[in-house]
C-alpha cells in the first residue's frame, strides 16, 4: 500500500481493528494472552458485542463517554471495541491514582458509563451517596480486581447500588443482531489525555480516522507490524502509546497482544518476555536501563541474563532515550530499538528510527504521511520560514491523526492546533538529512547567567557516565537567579558521595560548554513518575520547593 491512506465516510474502528479480523479468517487464532489464558478472535469479538450490547441495554448513547480505569486485564479490549461499536467514546484512566483524580475524570469526561475493578468501585459507592459529587455516571461494570483466567469474572464482588453491575453479568445480555452502527469517520471515537505537567490533564478528541491512518502509515509501514508478531508492553493500556502498539497496532494485522497485569519491573517484564516469548516490546528508556542491569545482576550472580532472542525490535518513547542507554543495549542485545515521538494530539508516533535506518541519539525521519517543520520559537502559525539546519526551535507537525482539539480549553486549544497543523512545544533540531534531535521542552528552557540551557543536553550527558541510572535536570531559584540541579538515580555498585557528585559535575563541564554543568547534584533513590511512565519534573520541583521552606 502507498500514498495516503483514505477512510469512507462511514468508517468505525470497531470494524477496523477487530470485525475484520474475522472476515479475513483470523476466527481461531489466538488475540490475547493473559498468563496461562488465551482469547480468539472470536472470543474477542463476542465479549465486544455482548458489551455493546450492554451499553445499549444501559441506554449509553452514541457520543456519550464511557471511562475505562482497569489494570492489562482482557475485558479492556472488549470494553474498548464494544463502546466503538456502540458509536460511543473511549476515555481512559490510571487505576493507580488516588481517588481524587478518579473523582476529576468522572467529572470532566461527564461519562455516563465506567469500567473498573473491585476495589475502585468500592470507594466509589460511598463517594456517590455524597450529594457533593457531581457527575453523570449512570452505570459501573465492575471487573475483578485480580482476573487470573476466564472464570475470574464470575466471582466478583458489586456493590449493593443498582448502578454497580459485574461486566460478567453485564456480558449475558441479549446481543441481538450483530449491526455495528454506520459512524461518520469523523465523529469522536476517543479521548487521549495529555501527561498534566502543568495543571490537570486535558483531553485531545479523537475521531475514528485518527487511528486508522497513523496505524497504516506508521505501524504497519514504518516499523512494519506483522500478522506473526506477538506483542508486550511496558507502558499500561490506559497510555496511548500502549494502546496503539500492544492492542491496535497487532489486532490491525492479526497478531497476538500479551498482557500482565502487575506493575511494570525489571522482574515482571522479564517474567512476561519469558513467558510469551514476544517478537515487539513497547519499552521506555527508564525501563531499558533497568532491564540491562537487572540482566548485568543476574549473570554477576552466574544465573543465565534475560533472553531477548525472540524479539524483532523494541519501541521506545515517552521520553528521550539517551544516546550511551542505546549503546549499552546494542552492546548486549541483536534487537533494535526504534526510538520515536508522538504526542496525545496526534494520538501516536509521527517521527522514529526504523528498519535498516537508526541514528543513535536521533529521533529518526518523519514517519511518510507527515509533515514536520521546525520554527522560532516565536512563530505564529505554520508558514513561517523554517529554521535552518541544525537550528533549535520549536517542532511543528501535520497529519490527518490531528486532534479535533481539547475538550473545555478552547483556548489552549487555539495555541496548539491550526487547522491541520500542531504546535508541539517540543524543542528539536534537524540536520541536513533529514533526522530529528530533540532539545527539550520549549517552557523547559532555563536561562542561567544570561545563556539558556536545555536540560535534555546535560541530562543525555549524564547519562553517559557508568554511574547513572538516570538523571533530570531542573532550575531552582536562589536570591532570585536561576540555578541548576541535576537528580541523579545511580546504578547498582554505586554509592551516592560528594566526590561523586563533584565528578558528575566535572563529567559535563568536559564535554558541553562549560556553563551548562549542574550547579547542584542530588542522588535519589527513585526518580518521580507521572502516570505515563514519564520523569515528573513537576513533582521534582514541588519537592524542591518544600526543601526551600
């Protein structure tokens, strides 16, 4: 397939990533593995219809919200291509988060439905006896909150609320007809949240076209998703990054998607790699260093290291995967890692390394279907000239997976989006031939005596020395001048020390300008995460903030 790709006007993803599966034959064939438990194809696509047929049962409408907050478990796929088929909308939430955030997801997606485990809808039920919580949720399907095969659903425990319902119970409805309803490609098929690194996270409102084109153009041909391909992820689900390559991407081809439910560690990834024997791994940089020592620990012990002989290629994003990290892995594993970015506003990866093209410490080409440019910073709009090769500025990016916009922030909306165009706020350069190197965020940037630097450089920098696990770098204000400060998580068989830090710091003034070295360095047991698997230099700079008090 060439060109663009184009979608009929009555288009449903339903269709596209599962129904069709089906007609082309892939019935019988294993979709889904959680532990010892396998789903078809079929299995998949009767759960789905039976969940539609839940919702309508339920009486949730075309473009009413239905706000997914489970763990991997394998009622999130039939909850997702049950709601597509509905024609209704995909929201999704970390089952993680305090309640609070629950309570602000139900509040600002209005969703009519939910699905989530036991232990949330507990806490939920008492929430909603309060006349102070104000919300539109009709109905809760309650999974359970350890599913260990497919009798776990039967077992559930459902508040007495008529509202709460056990989706296994939910799932004995009467499906009826198997008629998904004819969606307009563009009608809203899912919200995509940003990470909220500043503020509450919005949501980008995606219709049913988003996936679909960036599913053709990047995951089957720029990193090339095969039928045989069995996938594993390190992000959850809830992330759209992992929605797209452990549950969209392989069911577009027929593969099969592996899922554990536990908390991503070195020990249940490499329990799942073990187990599936996956081809595809969704990864992301924090998680690589951990896994490569973690194999280092195991063979210093005389134990046999992880076994990455099945897999084809891993994917990293989310954040930026330091050039010495890349060496590290290639130094030890055949199995290419294709480093990438996309964004919740164009729902998935516009620009990667690929087959037979890696540029360590770049962040590949544009992936064909997009466009890319570069602008000042103070541009105003797309058509503004270019910067030149090797010039920073900020990334601007095209494509038909381009968010409608967000949901209740026309005006942050209206900063961000013009008309087919995105303003990223990410910070990159390109050179000559075409590769992309990302220099941070644009509101990032710290101004230290006069000179900016980007902390991305310093941290990449850092993270070339054997002592560091990872690193981040923030400004901290003292006497009202900007500073900097490097938290630094070291590597097994290293001590945090004050001639540690000094040689850190006389590590960067060796190799970048001399200005750019951190002012301060911190060791750190575990750096901060947001609920994307991200650094969380908000709560880095809380933290400092506090400390300073």
């Amino acid at each position: 397939m060439s060109g663009r790709p184009t979608f009929p006007e009555t288009f449903n993803l339903a269709d596209y990533f599962l129904f069709d599966r089906l007609r082309e034959g892939f019935g019988s064939k294993a979709a889904i593995r959680f532990g010892s438990h396998a789903y078809t194809y079929d299995d998949v696509a009767d759960r789905s219809k039976r969940f539609e047929a839940a919702l309508r049962h339920a009486d949730v409408r075309r473009g009413e919200r239905v706000l997914i907050v489970l763990h991997d478990v394998p009622p999130f796929a039939w909850a997702i291509f049950g709601t597509f088929a509905r024609g209704a909308v995909v929201a999704m939430g970390n089952p993680e988060v305090p309640f609070e955030q629950l309570r602000y997801l139900l509040t600002y997606t209005r969703a009519t439905a939910l699905v989530t485990n036991e232990r949330i809808a507990s806490e939920l039920e008492g929430a909603m006896k309060a006349t102070s919580f104000a919300h539109e949720l009709r109905h809760v399907f309650v999974v359970p909150e350890s599913e260990t095969g497919s009798d776990a659903e039967r077992t559930v425990r459902v508040p007495s609320d008529p509202r709460f319902v056990a989706l296994s119970t939910a799932l004995g409805v009467q499906v009826g007809s198997n008629h998904v309803p004819e969606v307009h490609r563009d009608e809203p098929a899912m919200w995509l949240f940003t990470s909220g690194s500043t503020g509450e996270p919005k949501a980008n409102i995606h219709s049913h076209r988003d996936f679909a084109f960036n599913t053709e153009v990047y995951a089957k041909r720029t990193v090339g998703y095969r039928e045989s391909d069995v996938t594993v992820s390190v992000p959850r689900l809830f992330f759209g990054y992992a929605t797209g390559t452990n549950l969209f991407f392989p069911f577009a081809v027929g593969g099969t998607t592996c899922l554990f439910s536990e908390r991503p560690t070195p020990e249940s990834v490499a329990s799942a790699i073990e187990r599936y024997k996956p081809t595809v791994v969704t990864n992301v940089p924090t998680m690589i260093g951990k896994l490569l020592d973690h194999d280092e620990a195991l063979r210093t012990r005389g134990e046999a290291g992880l076994d990455f002989s099945t897999v084809r290629f891993s994917l990293s994003a989310g954040e930026a995967l330091p050039h010495a990290l890349l060496d590290r892995w290639n130094e030890r594993y055949a199995s290419d890692v294709y480093d990438g970015i996309g964004s919740a506003e164009m729902f998935h990866i516009y620009a990667s390394n690929r087959p037979g093209d890696i540029l360590p410490g770049s962040l590949g080409k544009v992936v064909d279907g997009y466009e890319l440019r570069v602008l000042p910073e103070d541009a105003d709009g797309p058509g503004a000239t270019p910067c030149g090769s090797g010039e920073i500025g900020v990334l601007w990016v095209r494509g038909d997976s381009v968010s409608h916009g967000y949901w209740l922030d026309r005006d942050r909306s209206f900063k961000t989006f013009h008309g087919h165009w995105c303003k990223t706020g990410d910070l990159f350069h390109v050179d000559e031939e075409g590769y992309l190197y990302f220099a941070g965020r644009a509101d990032d940037l710290l101004k230290v005596g006069g000179q900016w630097v980007a902390p991305t450089e310093v941290e990449n920098c850092l993270h070339a020395h054997p002592a560091v696990a990872c690193a981040a770098m923030i400004g901290v204000e003292q006497e009202g001048l900007t500073k900097t400060k490097a938290f630094v998580v070291l590597r097994s068989g290293f001590a945090p020390s004050e001639s540690l830090a000094s040689e850190l710091q006389e590590h960067v003034r060796a190799r970048l300008s001399k200005y750019k070295y951190p002012r301060m360095v911190e060791f750190l047991d575990e750096m901060p995460k947001n609920d994307r698997g991200k650094v969380d230099k908000k709560a880095l700079r809380v933290r400092e903030t506090q400390e300073g008090m």
